[in-house]
C-alpha cells in the first residue's frame, strides 16, 4: 500500500500545477541537471526540426516521433524550420555520447555532436514522460495493465535543463545462454531494458560446457549434437530446482538470428560482443568433435549439471583444434560486425594438457623457440603458458580482420599466465574474480579492463538478490554482499587507485548474468531488477552525485515501467 501511495505521489507529481520541485524520474543519473518549472506540452501535431540534418540523426528522431505517436496520439513531422517545437542542434564540441537538454514550457532543445548523443537525449526525454511512453503502451493499453494508471489529457515533458555524459564509455550486461536458452524475441526484451538505462554493450556469451548456441557453417555437429544437452537442471521461481527429466534442445541461434539481434541492438545503439568461451568451458563443442578434445577416445558429453569447472577442455597442442577455433571465430566475426570479440578464457584447468603427448611437445618446442617463459618442471603451473600462448594465436586471427580481442582475468590472474604475451594482444580484461586485482595487472600491462566484480557489493546479478524466507534459489546466499544497497555502493574504481595512467584503463563496468540456476526470462528479470539499475548508475553518473536514498526513490518509481513491460524485479528495497 504504501509502495502504491509513493507511485502515486510520483505519478501525480507529474500531474500538479508548475513548481520547481516536480519529480524528474531520470535514472541513470545525468551528470547535471536542473529541474525548472512547469512543463513543455504536446500538441495533437507537433514538429521536430530534423529535415535538414543528415539521415542518422533524423532517423532518431523518427524513432522518438513514432514512440510519441503509438503512446500518445500526438503526430509529430520534420520541419526545416529553426522554430521547430523540438529543435536538434549539432554540436560537435559535445561528448560522443553526451547531450544538452533544454525542455522549457514553449518548446524542446536537443544539441549533441552524434546519432549516439541524439539518441539519449530522446531516452532521457521518453524516461522523463510518463512510464507508458518508455514502456511503449498507449494510456489505454497501460491502464489494462495497472487499472491505476493515469496521465494528463496532453503528454507533457517537466521543464529541465540536462548536461549529460557518461562516466565510463563501456557499459555492459552479459547473458549467458549457454547454460539455459533464451530466445530471439526474449533477447530483443533484454536489450530494450539496457537501452532504457544507457547500457552500450550486450556481451553475449554463446557457448559453455552444458550447450553450443551459435550455428557455425563449417561445424554443423556443434548445433546438432552441441546445442543438446540430455537431461537439463531447470529452476522454478516457486517450486526450486528440477530436473526436466529429457532432453533439452536443440536450441541454438541460427546465424539470421543473430544478424537480427545484432540489427535490433544497433538501433538501440548497443554493439552486441559475442564470447566463444575457449579453450575451457567447451565441452558441448567436444561432444560434437571430440578428435579436437585431449583424449579422442573417450567419452564426452553435453554437461547437464548446471555449475562446475570441468577438465575437458581443447587440445591447444593440435594444430587442427587450433585451426577449428580459428574456423569457429572467422564465422563469428562475419556474423557479429562489432569491433569487440570475447574468447573467454575463464576458468580452464590444465591437467588434461598435462596427460597428453601432443601437448607436452607442443610445450616443449615452444619454451625451446623461447615463446614461452619456462616456468620449469617442477612448476604445477608450468602447462598455463599454452593457453597464453593459444590466446595470441586467436589474437593474431582476430587482428587479422581488424577486430580486437576480450578475455576474462583469468588471462591475467591464473598463476603461470605470460603476461608479456597478453600484453602483446593489446585485450581488454573482463574483470570478475579476483576482480580487482584482475584490473590492477591489466592496467599496469597498459591494458584496459571491465569492472564486473562477483564478490562483495555484487556486479554478478544473477546472484540471490536477498536473504529473506521465500526467496528463489539462486547462486550465493542473498546475503548483504549481494543486496541492491551494496551494489549501489560498489565503487569499480577504488580510492587507492590514484595513478592517472592506471586509472585511464578502467574503461567501464559490466552487470553479468550466468544462468546455472536461472532457466527462464521472468527469473532473469526477478534477479537482474532492480540491481540493473543500480549497475547502470555506477557506469553513467558521476561518482559524487550518487545517492541510495535519492536512487531508492527513482527506482521504486520505476517499478511502474517493470509493470508496463511485464518485468518481474525484487522488492526488497522498495521506498516505503
Ligand atoms: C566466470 O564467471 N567464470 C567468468
């Protein structure tokens, strides 16, 4: 009840007369804004002075005219004219993604130097309207959704004026659909959640040991036999863990499917970065050709327990597994245009390598060609230098074709690791456990990294959200670690990390969903929501304006736009 009274409150804020003190729902945060009087009106048809500029930055504001029309009726048209109703400057002194917002009670001012700029400016606008805007719905359409909900007769805008950039230029969620499936359509209702907060980049990771997701022409068993597992781990919300008790799949994403993925991303201005977990995590692809495995003969299978680490992992030592995984990324990079390309190299033990002839040769030549460092027999470690050195061959692969290359920490952290040969690949390290000291070597090696810590003050969502009785099974226990006040708190860069020319490569944060205990979208979302957000603060706002009391209030604001999209999200943090 008094959830419904804050909403209410928020709502009708919106509803009452001018005054300088009106809710702005604006989350991410921007990095400046001034909240005037009043409100800029709709008219049944309004103009948008748009029709002299180039044809990216008219197409934002057809996409916004459109979003306006469907939700509230008003018809808005192109106009040449300097006196448009929405006037769109172009200021190229302006950040690549910033813009500057002018919303007065006569007309709209948006001046940004990219579509990319244009295109926030028009989020921030549509996030400041009422829920139904964002959400896509007409009033009508809204109120079967929540009976309550209501907005004034002509949809207006509060009077604002935004200076706005982000803090990091990477802003990122992954999904790994290896584990569960999700599909074209329940993706497509991902990327409209990261876009409503500013997110840039879906990391989308594609392949695990219980399933291959992406079709490869060349490898057509990796999707017949890989995108199956025999038996499934699923997760219901109310009822916990079961086992589907058959098989599950075949479920993989035809190449079409990801160019479309790809297209509906780009018009949100996310790059999709698709990750092909190698030489660990791979055991799906070794079902399907096990001749690429350490041990041919033996038997490999689709995992169907849903966590763990696994030995089986790719024979580095054979030229024609290498070239496999060469194969494997050139269809990947045909399909997936973006600049960023994840291979993974996360938690991959190297005791198969160990036992296996081809590997120990492999080794041996290379410490002999001085390509590797020698770590000596004595060392337990002395096998990891094949996996650095497998990462610079797909490195040379990757740059080949003008793309760069991402790596989990491990590439960095796991001992053994030669880091001259990382650092000769010039990737961006995806920091995660140990995070922080996974980014502190990646910046000293001049390489940039990605802050998605799974430890304290959680970036790993997928996580319980709270430890209170009742709530879902998830990975971890909910407890404070995990909850949206330390989520919020996190700071991806530390204090002590004062050297301007460390502190240039912590480029950005990343939210990661792993879905070992996660088996359907209406979870994902209970999970990712409202710690998202909290996420998506840290990446966009600066620092000092940050405020959990302030965010608290914004995002239970918000949970009227999870209604309107048919998101579940916790609730335990809820203004009261
Ligand atoms: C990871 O969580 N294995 C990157």
């Amino acid at each position: 009840m008094k959830k419904i009274c804050l909403i209410l409150a928020c709502v009708f804020s919106m509803l009452a007369p001018a005054c300088a003190n009106q809710f702005v729902n604006l989350t991410p945060l921007p990095k400046q804004m001034t909240v005037g009087e009043g409100q800029f009106r709709f008219s049944k048809s309004y103009t948008v002075g748009a029709a002299l500029l180039p044809d990216s930055l008219q197409a934002e504001a057809v996409r916004f005219m459109d979003v306006i029309q469907e939700t509230t009726g008003c018809k808005g048209k192109l106009s040449k004219s300097k006196k448009a109703d929405i006037r769109m400057t172009v200021d190229k002194s302006i950040a690549y993604e910033g813009y500057r917002l002018s919303v007065t009670k006569k007309n709209v001012n948006i001046s940004a130097s990219s579509a990319r700029g244009f295109f926030y400016a028009f989020q921030t606008l549509k996030k400041i309207m009422p829920a139904n805007v964002m959400a896509e719905l007409s009033v009508v359409d809204a109120q079967k959704v929540l009976p309550w909900f209501k907005t004034t007769k002509r949809p207006e805008i509060p009077c604002v004026e935004i200076d706005d950039e982000p803090r990091f230029w990477y802003r990122g969620f992954m999904l790994d659909c290896g584990r569960h499936f999700f599909t074209v359509d329940e993706i497509k209702h991902i990327l409209d959640g990261l876009a409503i907060y500013k997110f840039n980049y879906f990391h989308w990771h594609l392949t695990e040991d219980q399933g291959w997701r992406f079709e490869v022409k060349k490898y057509p068993r990796l999707t017949t036999v890989g995108s199956v597992a025999p038996d499934c781990r699923m997760t219901d919300m109310k009822k916990g863990h079961y086992w589907l008790g058959k098989p599950y799949g075949p479920y993989f994403y035809t190449q079409e499917q990801c160019r479309e993925i790809v297209d509906y991303a780009r018009n949100l201005h996310i790059e999709v970065i698709p990750e092909i977990d190698m030489p660990g995590h791979i055991m799906a692809a070794l079902a399907a050709y096990p001749e690429f495995s350490c041990n041919p003969e033996g038997e490999h299978k689709v995992q169907t327990f849903q966590g763990g680490v696994w030995s089986d992992v790719l024979n580095v030592g054979d030229p024609k597994a290498v070239q496999f995984a060469r194969d494997v990324l050139t269809e990947v990079m045909d399909v997936f245009p973006g600049q960023y390309v994840h291979i993974g190299g996360d938690e991959c033990p190297t005791s198969a390598w160990e036992g296996n002839a081809m590997c120990q040769e492999h080794l041996a030549n290379l410490v002999k060609e001085g390509k590797v460092k020698d770590l000596g027999q004595d060392s337990k470690h002395r096998f990891r230098p094949l996996q650095s050195y497998f990462i610079t061959q797909m490195y040379d692969h990757i740059k080949a074709r003008g793309r760069k290359m991402i790596l989990w920490n491990e590439s960095v952290t796991a001992a053994g690791a030669d880091l001259d040969l990382i650092k000769s690949t010039g990737a961006t390290i995806f920091c995660w456990n140990p995070c922080q000291q996974g980014a502190a070597i990646a910046a000293s090696l001049g390489l940039d990294a990605v802050i998605s810590e799974w430890g304290p003050g959680c970036y790993y969502i997928n996580r319980k959200q709270h430890d209170g009785e009742g709530e879902p099974v998830a990975a971890g226990n909910g407890g404070k670690n995990d909850q949206l006040p330390a989520v919020y708190a996190y700071k991806p860069v530390p204090d002590k990390v004062t050297n301007p020319e460390w502190k240039k490569h912590y480029v950005g944060v990343q939210a990661t969903f792993w879905t070992e205990h996660v088996s359907d979208i209406k979870y994902c979302d209970y999970l990712a929501f409202p710690r998202l957000l909290a996420v998506a603060e840290a990446a966009w706002s600066p620092e000092e304006k940050k405020n959990f009391e302030d965010f608290r209030t914004r995002f239970t604001a918000d949970t009227v736009l999870f209604d309107l999209t048919g998101r579940l999200y916790g609730k335990h943090f809820i203004a009261k």
